[in-house]
C-alpha cells in the first residue's frame, strides 16, 4: 500500500508539470536548431529542410513537427493554376479543381510518411486575390473540402493561416489557428517591416477572438528586430494570443513567451584543407568555448554554404587558421556581411581583407620596421600561461585603426610601435605567434588567457552554464576498461589472467558503477586464443553479470588507424608497429559491421545475462572514428566513447592537453571523448614505469582548479593487473577518488550528459528568469558574477550548492528565480552522492545509491526520509547543513520536512 502510494504521488509530479509556454515554434531555414526547439512541443517547418536524422530526432524527444503546406499557391505554374500573386510571384491555385486536390491528397501522403505529425496549411486566403469571374463561394467550398481530407490524413493534426471565412465550417477539423501582422506586417517586395493601424489590429482581433469562440487555439505571428520581439510577444500575450514575434521570412528563431540566450560559436573551417579533429580551433579552444557554456558551431565550408547568422541563436563567429588561403572571397565577404552582427574573433593567419582587419582594430602598417623586435606592451588581463614572450621573427606589420585598444605591441628595432592584437566594439584580431607556443622541451602552452580571450577581447557575455563534470553538486566518477589485455597472464601467483585480477581486486573489491569492455577476436572461439576460449568467456560471462557493470564491446579486432578507415589519412602498413588491427586468423581487411554491429551481436548473444545488453562502444587504437562508425554504432543503440588527448600533467600543467567534450559529424552523429585518458600514455605506452598511472592524480587536479573541466575518471586496459605496480597504481587512483567527493555513474550516464551539452538550450522570461531545457544534464554551472537562484521561487531544480557554484536540475525544463525578494527557506539539497531521479519536498524522491549514500540538505532540520517500507531516516546538522545517511541501494520514498519549521 506505501509504495502504490508512492506511485501515485510520483506520477502526478510528472503528469501535472508545466509546459515551458504554449507556443508553437516556426523555422524556415536549415539546419534545425534542435536545441533551442526543446522549449517546444510542436514546430513547424518546411518539409524539405528538415531531414530523416532530425525528424528521428524530434521523435525521440517527443516533439510534434508539422510541415508546412500551401493550399493556395504554389510556386510552380500547373494545369490548375488561374492568377499570380504579385507580392510573392507565385501561381494562386483553382481549389475547386480535382487535379489541385489530388495534388494536395499527394502531398499530404508523402509528408505523413516521412513521419511528420501535422501540417500548417498556409495561403488559405489567396483565392481572395482571383478576379470577379471566378466564383468565391465555390473556391471557399473547394478549399473546406481540401481541409478536411488533409485532417482525415492527419487526424486533425492541423495549423490553419487565417482562413477566416471559412472557420466556421472547419470547427473541430484542426486544432489550431494562425494569424501573421497583429501589430507588425511584412513587405516582400521591399524586404521592409511596418507597424499595423489601430482598425487593422482591432478588426483582426475580432477575427481572432470569434476563432477562440469556435473552439480553436490561437497564435499570432508578429515581425521584430531581435531585441524587441520580446516586448511584442509580451504584447500579443496580453492580447490575450499565444505569441511567436519572429522576421519577415521566417528564417530566424523567433521569440515566444522566452527569448533565446544565443550559445553558438560559428566556426567556419574546410575539411579538403583540413579536417576538423586536427583544427586547432577544436583541439585547443573548444574546451573554453565549452567551458563558458558556449557551443562551438562547426560550418565545413567544402560540404555546405555558410549560414545566415542569426543573433538569436549565435553568440559569435571564430577564424582561427594557419594558412591566409584559407580565406576564400565568399568567406572574406561573409566575415565582413556580419559585423556588428555577432561579435568575431579573427586568430593566427589573417584575410587579406582590410574592411574586416580596419573594423577589428588594425591596418596594415605602409612600412617594414626592421628587426629585431621586443614586447612593448601585453594586456595584464590577456597573459596566458607561458612566462615568456615567443620568438619574434615574422611578424605581421600592423598599426592600431581609429576607436580600437591594442592589447599586444611589439617595438621595432628602428622603434616603430606594431600591433599584434586589438579590440574594438566589433570583436578582436590575434596574430601568430600569440596564441599558443610549443617548445620542444615544455611542451605547448597558451600565450595568452583562452578564457579572457573569449569574454574580455571577443565580448561573450557569462551565462548559466551546462555542465558535464559534476552531479548533485560533486564531482561526477567514471570508470572504464577497455579489453586489451583481457588475456594477458598476471605477474601473481597462480599465473591469473589479468581479466581474473581486475575482477578480484577491482571491480568486485570496490562494486562501483563501471563499463567494462572485450575485444571479440581476442576471447572467442577461432580467434586470437580459440584453445582458452570457454575459460575467457566465462571470465567475460562473470564480469558482465555483475549488477554494477555495464557492457561495452571493444570491437572485433581493435583497429589501430580509425583515421586512415576515415579517408583523413593515408597509412602505410609498413609504417606502423602492429599492422592496422589485431592479426586474428583469415582476417585480413577490416570490415566496419564486423568490427562495430557483430561485436556487438557476438556480445549480447554470447556473454551478456538475459537482464543486459551492450549500451557502449568504446573506440580502439587512434580513436578517431569517421563518420559511417559512429552511425553503425547508433544504428546498433549504443552510445560511444573514447578518444581526445587529456592527459595534462605537472610537467606542463597546460589547457592546451585538455580536449573539449566531443566533436560533431554529419546527421547529428557525435563521438564523445574520454574525459581523461588512459594508463597507457602516463606509463610510456606500457613499456615502464607502471607505476606512472599514480600521476593520473596529477591530471585530477589541474582540471579541478582554476576550473573544473572535466569529472573524475579512470580509464585503463586490463593489462593494468599484469604487474604489482599496474594494479597498485589503479587503487591509488580509486582510493584517491574515494577519499573525496563524488558522485559516481556509469561511463554511459556521462556520454548522455556529454552528448546533450549540444542540445540543451537557455532562455529567458519577461521577469528576468532564466530557463534551461536539457534531457539528460542535470547541472548548472553558477559564473561567479552572477547571484545564486532563489529555490524557493524556482522549479525544476532540487537546490544549489553551499558554495553558490552549481544548480541541481531535476526537470527537463527548469525555471530559475534570481529574484531574492521573498526569503529563500525552503528545505533544498546542497549536494550528494547520488544521482537524483525524483525530488519534491514533502513528496516523492528517489535514486541509486551505489555506495552508501549521503545527502546534505539546507533548511532541513525538521525534515526526514521515508522509505516506501517506511523506513525513517533522520538527519544530523551542523551550521546550515543537516547530513543524511542512507543505505546502498535503490530508494523509493519521500522527503518529510514539518511546514513551519524551516
């Protein structure tokens, strides 16, 4: 009987939560910004800029798309057509016409087989523009017609544009009606946008308001410049309509009740020059776009145009290159079109573009100062980590343009002044050498501050941030292993395969939540150890029914050289030391199904309990999958990690070791990085000492402070236990971990959280509230200029850290109070050791706790857990902390807090 009541209680949490608003989201351009639509239930779009992989994509996130369809017009010339629209040249069509409605009928079918939901039927009032002799009333009975099949095909999944004079007859055949140019229209022939009069808005309100009467669900589409579609959506709302305030073209994400906070970096490069993974945008920079929140936007020039950019959704534009022939004209004009749009950030080798250069803050000097050179002035605020200046021997010959700072100046032996970085209102220029100098016994190190350079040069605003290193306030531990070694003979008595040891003094020693991974060529029957066969296997068999261990494969024969099965890069076998892949019997040319789908097939059919499957593909070698591996890889259901270069240590303490969180492919394919890398590059690729894995420690630590980048994690082969000092190395790791802390979850809870970081989205309200939308992260990050949230008057979230640095999120979309106007002193968690599934205050809560679990609530002195056994667990305070202790496991129950006492 408790635990139904706990049921009951859970359920309504979830069936009564509201909606981030009611509006219906309409985007005319491509790609679609996925992210940004989460706030929405329904979208509209037009059908062909939208493709399988998104309309997948909105499926899974339960989002109704609706294609939209002229009934009126169309833009081709056809046996139906009577008249041309001047305003727009297209063809109005005879809606009586058999031909037209089978066309329409046609249509319909086709976009309900793609998988869209509904369609948004536009240019319903175009037969008003036909001449006397065609009869209106047979042309309005044509078009209630039309509607009706299409709400047959749909099952009244339907968005009419106006259409007024016909609704009567259409009750109860869509859902919903649109009407454009409340208090706003749009002229295509001038591209111009102009206030409506006092009688137009009057007359149209009375239109809308006797839709409302009918029974239909009314939303006005109004025209504004970005920052003012806030205050008309506000506008339209109290008119009583749910607004959508967007450009003429509906090409640019528009405003609703909340306005987009815009997270995208647009970042242009051309993978037939280079591809992406070697940019030194996306290796060295990414990881402080990330970090500040921000979503590196990559535009491969060689596959698609260069998009319109939209300040609703882009924060900024970044060109960092070491070839100027990078900078073709259509670039050099597209840079040059958007300033002052976005502000850009133009780094290493510079366009031969004297507008774009002049509008960032320098100019080419008329004379060639003479060498050699000295650092004249830095930027305090801009230094990066290097303690000296790099060599100077070519540099650019530069001079400050009018109303720009200079932020790095060199002197010229015959003392002339040249600029090597400025700022102006525009954003900031930095040539090379200035970024990044690497010296060949340091190692590479920052120049100058990537942080400072983004927010101070460039201008990004600090926003909340997304947040993929911690969970319920700490510091989030992974655990992965892949299977190399699986078959190694231990250095321990008895002579254990070093499977057996990491079993006995690993994972079954700690039972922490842990992926654990095997190569099939190297266990199975005719393969690399076919006589050892059923004893590996069931080694295999016994690891994977641990409750603790999630499956991964680690493919069939470990391919070494994902980037020559790439096409990156050509690889001669002569040049490397082991081939390109395990030499596994009668294998001799490496099949990517093999490797991905039937390993995992091999898997799931032979070592996994009938409770499990595979959930990861943990990439071998180089790690550098191309695109067609990672689509086998979701085509089998599985998410993947691996790969990156995190391995920062002591010896250079440097952000340029630190990868960014992954890196995107075609259809919204994403290979997540291993948050930090492996035993293998801190032991000198397994060849000694074995001890150095103990430095791992090392790696914690510099991305823990100034800034955590990344979570706790401990990647490492099984070949760790074939020495003393391997498996030694390993528990120092995990006791170090264990001694601080943290919140582990398994490596495919990670990739969730890493791979929503590119679809999660923020906004803001009227009264200055924030909004963030995510499926899978459940952390915000709090910039130090900015004020804690208000739990009391925010939802969604279960509370905030002590220190003020990280909101827990609990809820798909949470809105965040800043306003301290009312005394925040609710009971609210400060942090945990769990993850949080379910958390109401005198309601329903519930997780997993793999070890036993602790919880520290603020203002909770009169409150207790329930179990749903009804079990009590009080707490025990000290200061504003009341600290809870559960037992391990799965709780279902409630948090009790006597109302009053807090």
């Amino acid at each position: 009987m408790k635990y139904f009541l706990y049921l009951v209680l859970l359920v309504s949490v979830h069936v009564f939560a509201k909606p981030a608003n009611n509006s219906i989201a309409f985007y005319y351009s491509s790609p679609m910004p996925l992210a940004e639509m989460t706030f929405y239930s329904r979208v509209v779009v037009q059908p062909e800029l939208v493709t399988e992989h998104e309309l997948a994509w909105f499926k899974k996130r339960n989002i109704a798309v609706y294609a939209y369809l002229s009934v009126g017009e169309s833009f081709n010339k056809s046996e139906s057509s009577l008249s041309l629209n001047p305003n727009w040249n297209s063809h109005i069509a005879d809606l009586t016409s058999e031909h037209w409605q089978q066309h329409m009928q046609n249509s319909a079918a086709l976009l309900k087989a793609r998988g869209f939901t509904g369609l948004f039927l536009d240019t319903l009032d175009s037969y008003q523009l036909l001449d006397a002799k065609h009869s209106k009333p047979e042309q309005q009975a044509g078009l209630v017609d039309i509607i009706k099949n299409l709400s047959n095909t749909f099952n009244k999944h339907l968005i009419l544009n106006r259409g007024f004079e016909v609704l009567p007859k259409l009750a109860g055949f869509a859902s919903d009606l649109v009407a454009e140019g409340l208090y706003s229209h749009y002229n295509p022939r001038d591209n111009s946008y102009k206030l409506t009069t006092k009688d137009d808005q009057k007359w149209l309100i009375a239109q809308l308001n006797n839709a409302q009467t009918l029974g239909f669900n009314v939303q006005v589409i109004d025209y504004a410049k970005p920052n003012n579609r806030l205050a008309m959506a506000i506008k339209i709302k109290q008119a009583g309509f749910t607004p959508w305030v967007t450009d003429g073209h509906l090409q640019t994400w528009g405003t609703s009740s909340i306005k987009p906070v815009p997270r995208r970096i647009l970042i242009p490069y051309n993978s037939k020059v280079k591809p992406l993974i070697y940019t030194l945008v996306h290796l060295k920079l990414a990881t402080m776009i990330e970090y500040l929140g921000y979503i590196p936007d990559y535009v491969d020039m060689a596959k698609r145009p260069l998009p319109l950019v939209d300040p609703s959704l882009h924060a900024g534009i970044i060109s960092w290159t070491v070839s100027d022939a990078f900078y073709t004209p259509t670039l050099t004009n597209w840079l040059e079109s958007n300033l002052g749009v976005v502000p850009q950030l133009i780094l290493g080798e510079l366009p031969n573009a004297s507008k774009l250069l002049l509008k960032l803050g320098v100019e080419s000097l008329n004379t060639s100062p003479k060498a050699p050179y000295e650092l004249a002035h830095f930027e305090p605020w801009l230094k990066g980590e290097a303690t000296t200046a790099p060599a100077i021997t070519k540099p650019y010959f530069l001079k400050l343009s009018k109303n720009a700072t200079p932020l790095i100046t060199i002197n010229s032996a015959d003392n002339l002044a040249v600029v090597q970085a400025a700022k102006t209102k525009y954003g900031a220029v930095v040539v090379a050498p200035w970024l990044i100098d690497a010296l060949p016994m340091e190692g590479s190190k920052w120049v100058i501050d990537p942080r400072t350079l983004l927010t101070k040069a460039m201008g990004l605003p600090p926003i909340l941030v997304p947040d993929t290193t911690t969970l319920s306030g700490r510091r989030m531990l992974t655990i992965h292993i892949d299977g190399d070694g699986f078959t190694s003979v231990a250095h321990f008595a008895g002579k254990p395969y070093s499977a057996e040891v990491i079993r006995d003094e690993i994972i079954e020693h700690y039972k922490l939540p842990l992926t654990s991974s095997v190569i099939q060529a190297d266990i199975e029957q005719g393969g690399l150890h076919s006589k050892m066969s059923p004893k590996l296997e069931a080694i295999a068999r016994d690891i994977f029914a641990l409750p603790y261990v999630e499956v991964a494969s680690h493919t069939y024969s470990h391919p070494y050289f994902w980037t020559a099965l790439s096409g990156r890069k050509k690889i001669d076998v002569d040049d490397t030391d082991y081939g390109f892949h395990l030499d596994v019997p009668g294998y001799n040319s490496i099949s990517l199904k093999k490797e991905i789908t039937d390993s995992i097939k091999y898997i799931d059919e032979k070592l996994t309990p009938k409770n499990k499957k595979t959930v990861m593909m943990l990439w071998s070698g180089d790690a550098t999958p191309g695109p067609k591996a990672l689509e086998l890889a979701r085509d089998a259901g599985v998410l993947n990690v691996n790969g990156g270069n995190t391995d920062v240590n002591a010896d250079n303490p440097s952000l340029t070791h630190v990868s960014p969180i992954g890196r995107p492919e075609r259809d919204l394919l994403y290979q997540i990085y291993a948050p930090i890398l492996n035993e293998n590059v801190y032991t000198n690729l397994w060849h000694g000492p074995y001890y150095g894995f103990r430095r791992l420690t090392e790696t914690f630590e510099i991305t823990e402070k100034p800034y955590r980048l990344k979570p706790y994690t401990i990647y490492f082969h099984f070949y760790s236990a074939e020495v003393p000092a391997g498996l030694e190395a390993l528990k120092h790791n995990i006791d170090y971990v264990l001694a601080r802390p943290n919140t582990p979850v398994h490596l495919s809870d990670y990739a969730k959280i890493a791979k929503d970081f590119y679809f999660s989205a923020l906004a803001k309200n009227s009264d200055d509230e924030w909004l963030f939308s995510s499926k899978s992260i459940r952390t915000l990050r709090i910039p130090s200029d900015f004020d804690v949230p208000n739990v009391t008057q925010s939802t969604g979230i279960s509370g905030v850290t002590q220190k003020g640095d990280y909101i827990h999120i609990t809820d798909d979309i949470a809105q965040l109070s800043f306003d301290h106007t009312q005394t925040n002193n609710s009971p609210y968690l400060a942090s945990a050791n769990v993850a949080i599934d379910t958390w109401q205050v005198n309601g329903p809560v519930s997780f997993k706790a793999w070890v036993p679990a602790t919880l520290d609530l603020i203002n909770a002195r009169s409150c207790e857990f329930i179990s749903h056994m009804g079990k009590r667990f009080k707490g025990t305070s000290r200061g504003k902390i009341t600290q809870f202790k559960l037992p391990e496991g799965q709780f279902y129950g409630y948090l009790n807090c006597k109302r009053g006492a807090f």
